[in-house]
C-alpha cells in the first residue's frame, strides 16, 4: 500500500528536517507501506528546497502564495492509496499517522484529526483561536447537520477515491481550505472519521497565519457554500 504525505512549505528549513525525521521514523520497519512525501513550496527564500531535496522528497514549486492552492497541488500529483496532509511546523506528531492509515482501511473516506476529542489537544492555540474555530465548528455543524469538533486543523487522511471526488469542487487558495474540505466532505456525503491529534508547539518561526484575515476568509467561505451545491 502507497502512503502519499503531502506538507505545504514556506521558509520552514529549521523545522523541515524535524518533520521528515519523525515521518522516517514511522514508517522504519513498516514493510506494508511504501510512502512517499510531496513538498509543495510556496517560494522559499531558505533552505527549504535543498533540505526536501537532499530528503528524497518529491518537490513542487508552486508560485500560487496559499496553503489552500499548495495543498491542491500536492493531492493532484499525489499517487498514494491513502493521501495524508501535515503541516511543516513540527506541530503535527507523526505517531499519528497510524491512526490515519487505520481509519482509512477501516472503510472511511476521510480521516479528520482533531485536537478537541478525548485524546487530542493543543499546545498552540491561543484563546481567541480557539473561540473562533469553536463558533466556525457551530456553523458548519448547524448549516450541514455534520457533528465535527475541529474544523481549522490540517492533519487528515483521504482515500483516493475521495481525493478524486473532492479535487474538483476545492477552490481555496488560502488557511480557510480545511473548511472547505470539511464543508465539500458533508455535501458529498463521504463518510468521515475523527481521531485524536496533539498539536505541538511550533519548533522554530512564526506562523503565516494571520488571524483576523484568515479567520475573516473562512466565514466568507461558510456563507458562500450556502448558495452552490456539488
């Protein structure tokens, strides 16, 4: 079985290493899994490029300034049987992974990890963050009779029959694209599991999130996918 992991990147050659190292280390003895890991690069100026080279790791320069638009990308040339999607930051632990993989073979379509389920937890999210990603989850939960319980997280897992269903209809270029995910998921009715993830602290940098903006550009897109249907 073919694992395709796919980690956006901008300016991350501190953290980069740290990341595929512990993806290594997953993966190490497991003879059932062949994987591979897609670095998509929004234009570093460090030494992303060369670090993700140097790895093996298949890369794609993508002009396009967006996790969303970096994430697309990365699923579209991706060839795994399960697609796995992980942050640059360290913040994501690759320990996880199993639980990933497992929910996907168990006959789910997506696997959502979330850090607000007994298991999960977060050691990097400020309070306001958290109340905005709450009052996301209410809506989207309201709106689509859906039951998530973290909604701006980007550790999950797709099969590819579901990444061949989604791919068409995800147009985010920016933080607001596990909103869409999660909204185009309840619309095409796939069938989603929820496991436990701890986020760590980012090892070295800052985020490129910008709250008020990106918070402001995940409402825009809850109220636009009122009015289209898949």
């Amino acid at each position: 079985m073919k694992i395709s992991i796919i980690i956006p990147t901008l300016n991350e050659e501190k953290n980069l290493p740290l990341v595929l190292e512990d993806i290594k280390k997953f993966f190490d003895g497991r003879q059932e899994y062949n994987y591979e890991v897609i670095i998509v690069d929004n234009c570093s100026k460090d030494g992303t490029l060369k670090i993700a080279k140097e790895n093996n790791c298949r890369v794609l320069l993508n002009p396009i300034i967006g996790k969303g638009s970096s994430l697309k990308k990365g699923l579209e040339i991706a060839k795994g049987d399960i697609l796995i999607t992980m942050d640059a930051d360290v913040s994501n632990r690759a320990s996880e992974i199993g639980l990933l993989i497992e929910g996907i073979k168990s006959g789910y379509d997506v696997v959502f990890g979330s850090r607000f389920i007994q298991g999960g937890g977060s050691e990097d999210i400020e309070w306001y963050r958290k109340i905005g990603n709450k009052f996301f989850i209410f809506l989207v939960n309201f709106l689509w009779k859906t039951n998530y319980s973290d909604l701006c997280y980007g550790y999950q897992a797709f099969s590819r029959e579901a990444k061949e269903k989604l791919l068409p209809h995800i147009k985010c270029q920016g933080f607001g694209i596990e909103t869409e995910i999660a909204i185009k998921v309840a619309k095409l009715r796939l069938k989603v599991l929820e496991i436990p993830s701890v986020e760590k602290k980012r090892k070295y940098g800052k985020s490129n999130l910008k709250t008020i903006k990106d918070g402001w550009g995940i409402l825009i897109i809850i109220v636009k996918e009122l009015f289209f249907k898949i």
